[in-house]
C-alpha cells in the first residue's frame, strides 16, 4: 500500500512541476499579480507534497535511528507548510476576489495557523488519532471558506482565465467532498485524498494555462499576419474592394479613402455598399467582425 502511495505522489509532484513551470513561464510573459501569487500558492502545496513523497520514501527505504529522526524533520516541515497555506489561501482568495485582507480575517487566520502548529506538535509528542483528526477538520474548513468566498464573488473576478480557474477549483473541490467524508471515517485514507486532490487540481490548472498558451498563440499569430485578398475569396472581393477595406480597417472615412486612392467619394460609397451587400453586412462594424473572423481562419 506504501509503495502505490509513493507512486501517486510521485505523479502528483510530476504533474505539479509541469503546473508550476507553465505557471512561471505565463508570469514572465505576462505581468499579472494574481499569477505571482498563484505561483506562491502552488509552489508550497508542491512542497508539501515533496515532503509527503519523501515520508512515505522514508517509511520504506530508511529504518532505524536516522529513518525516524528525518522523518520527524518532515513532519514538522510539512506542518510548517500546512499553516502557512492556513494563512495564504485565505489572503490568495481575497485578493483574487478583489476584497482587501481585512478584520476578522486578518487575526482570524493566522489564529487558526497557530492552533494548527500547536496541534501538530502536541500530536508528535503524544500521537493521538484526535490531534490528527482535529487539524484534518481545520484545515478542510479554511479550504471550505475559500470555495465559499469564491462561489459567492465568482462574478468580481475580473481576469478572465482566474475566474475560469476559479470555478473548475470549486467544480473540482466540490467533486472530492465525497473522499473527504470518507477521510474523515477512514483516517488511513487521508494520505491518498491529499494527493488525488492536488493531482486533480494541477491536472486542471494545466489545462487552463495550456489553453491559454494556445489562445495568446493565435492572436501573435493574427497581429503578424497581414489580411490579403484571398483571405475574403468566399465573398468575391475585388482588388479595389479590397483597398477599400484595409483603409477602412485603418478608420478612414469615405471621404479620406477616396482622397487616398484618388477617386470620388461617390465612388468609394458605391463600392462600400457593394462590399456590404458581398459580406451580408450593414455597418462598417459587422464589416470589420467579418474580416476579423476571414482572419482568423
């Protein structure tokens, strides 16, 4: 049973490098403080489950005197993160949602943190199913608050590809209630809920961030590109026609473009209601929308 533990937090730690690689990799590109703190978030739950894996390694390769003093070491190293994270994901979660970090919650977290740690160490003094079982509660009920703030200040958030995060978080936060309930019963299976959660969690936020790769991909793609004429080849546009939309696409009136190509502006009018009536449009917006779309394909 150790040894499949191990594998899985060794999948998870795998999957969560990959998170937080890509994570950086969209902070360096972009400059956006949610992704900073994002970074931070994820990076200490990635610790944690580095030091899980290393628990578990211990508990198989490394016996005696040596085995358990490391093995202690971790345990409070992990204990350390634990509330850290009892800190961070609820200040994370405020800030995301656009509410500053304020009373009752700016004592009250850190409080929790506090009888966290003490919790911890008594239970390495005395090791009593009660110690674990209280900080297991604790810390589900700051994960619990965050969601809870999150699904009710969905809409604040302004950044589009946190907010879509966010609500998969609660989707898949939501989804693991069940094996949480279970874990609460069954304590041995706590240790495999820490890991299928964060390897769910990493699995989803990979796919966002890959996703976004993708999209700010196309639209280098779409600002280098230059439309052509072929671009508009299902709407039977003329050469001419299409000067006129290029100049159109710069803002020029119909006056300017026919001072530009050296026409009247009687001319460029007909030809514009001429490019309407090819693209099926009514204004120079929907007529823009189209050679966008023509663009993008």
């Amino acid at each position: 049973m150790s040894g499949f533990l191990l594998l899985i937090y060794m999948l998870a730690f795998a999957l969560g490098s990959m998170t937080l690689a890509l994570a950086i990799v969209y902070r360096m590109a972009h400059k956006e403080r949610w992704a900073s703190f994002f970074i931070v978030c994820h990076a200490s739950l990635l610790g944690a489950m580095m030091l899980l894996a290393l628990q578990t390694f211990t508990k198989l390769f490394i016996t005696g005197f040596g085995g358990q003093v490391f093995s202690l070491i971790l345990r409070i190293v992990v204990l350390a993160d634990a509330a850290f994270l009892i800190v961070f994901l609820p200040f994370f979660t405020s800030w995301v949602i656009a509410h500053p970090w304020r009373q009752p919650y700016a004592a009250l977290f850190p409080f929790l943190a506090a009888v966290y740690l003490g919790l911890g160490i008594v239970n390495q003094i005395r090791p009593l199913l009660f110690f674990e079982q209280a900080q297991f509660v604790l810390f589900v009920f700051v994960i619990g608050f965050c969601l809870v703030v999150l699904v009710r200040n969905l809409g604040s958030i302004r950044n589009k590809i946190a907010r879509t995060s966010a609500l998969t978080i609660i989707i898949v936060s939501l989804s693991m209630v069940p094996a949480i309930m279970l874990a609460l019963f069954f304590p041995g299976f706590k240790p495999f809920l820490y890991a299928v959660y964060f390897l769910a969690l990493s699995i989803t936020i990979m796919v966002f961030l890959f996703m976004e790769f993708v999209r700010l991909g196309r639209e280098e793609k779409q600002h280098t590109r230059q439309l052509t004429v072929d671009d508009l080849a299902p709407y039977n546009i003329t050469e001419r026609e299409f000067e006129i939309i290029t100049l159109i696409s710069q803002g020029l009136t119909n006056k300017e473009i026919a001072s530009e190509l050296d026409i009247s502006a009687n001319t460029v009018t007909n030809h514009v209601a001429n490019i309407f009536s090819k693209t099926q449009v009514r204004s120079r917006i929907d007529l823009l929308n189209v050679v966008k779309q023509s663009l993008y394909q």
